[in-house]
C-alpha cells in the first residue's frame, strides 16, 4: 500500500498523440492535511475514495489507500468536500515499460499539465519522453490536494 512515484512538468502536448486511452476525472478533498488526504473522485464512470499519507523526505513514496465505491456515493460525497474541486483529463501514455498518466487540468488550474510515473522502488530507472520536463516531485504545490486550495491561476510565473 505505498505508492513510489515522479511527478514531472509537461513541456509540449506530443504526449497526446501517444495516448492510449483518456478519462476525465473531478475530485475534491475531505481533508487536505498533508500528513493525511482524503480524496473522492469521479473517473469516468467510477467513484473512488483514496487515503493518502505523508510523503517520504524525497517525495517519491508514501502511503496510499484506495477503495472503488459507486459513483452516486462519491457524487454526494463531493458535495461535502473542501472547497477548490479538482477537474482534469489524465491520458494514459505508455512508454518503455513504464505507464505515464499526464493530467491536463481545466478551471483554476488551465494551463498546467502534469505527469507522473509509477515505480516499483524509489531507484528504479525509466525512459524520459521528449515532452517530460522539469521534475517537480516532492514540491507539494503540484499535489492536487494543494491545487484544490491554491489553484495554478494564483500562481505568479
């Protein structure tokens, strides 16, 4: 139940020319405490409610709880979350061996794209794709559960 993962920036969209599938997805957060987050989201047709933990000193693990529940569920659970709801695509783009999900966000957070790949353990080498840049991993500003209270728009770039 540990998620090892790098999060990077995205540079170009080429990445969508590579998808092999799409979901939008709308989340929000019951709690947005950095030692523990609880996310409901919607994907596509499934509702799901997932408990985050804290992440290690890097960044790159930490605990990670998921649970499918029915999507009338985590719609009325959306309506008790904090405020800042979540709404973005994620493209599944895989390459080597490695699954990419690069999510382009919408509303308050237009104009940011990110990606993130999953890891087996925190060493593990994977393929950069041309359109991956900056590695933003561990800057907790790119958590969703921190782009629900301050959005990409409030940024000064």
């Amino acid at each position: 139940m540990v998620e090892i993962e790098r999060k990077f920036l995205v540079k170009s969209d080429a990445f969508k020319a590579e998808s092999i599938a799409e979901k939008r997805i709308v989340q929000g957060f019951l709690n947005t405490d950095p030692e523990r987050t609880v996310r409901v989201r919607i994907k596509g047709d499934d509702g799901f409610l997932t408990i985050k933990g804290k992440s290690n000193s890097t960044g790159t693990s930490r605990f990670e709880w998921e649970k499918q529940i029915p999507v009338k569920e985590a719609e009325a659970l959306l309506k008790l979350c904090e405020e800042g709801v979540i709404d973005k695509i994620r493209y599944n783009v895989t390459v080597a061996n490695h699954l990419y999900e690069v999510d382009e966000f919408f509303s308050d957070n237009q104009g940011l794209i990110v990606a993130e790949v999953e890891l087996k353990d925190e060493d593990e080498e994977f393929v950069k794709p041309n359109w991956l840049g900056e590695e933003v991993t561990g800057d907790i500003k790119y958590y969703n559960s921190q782009l629900s209270k301050n959005p990409f728009k409030n940024w000064s770039l």
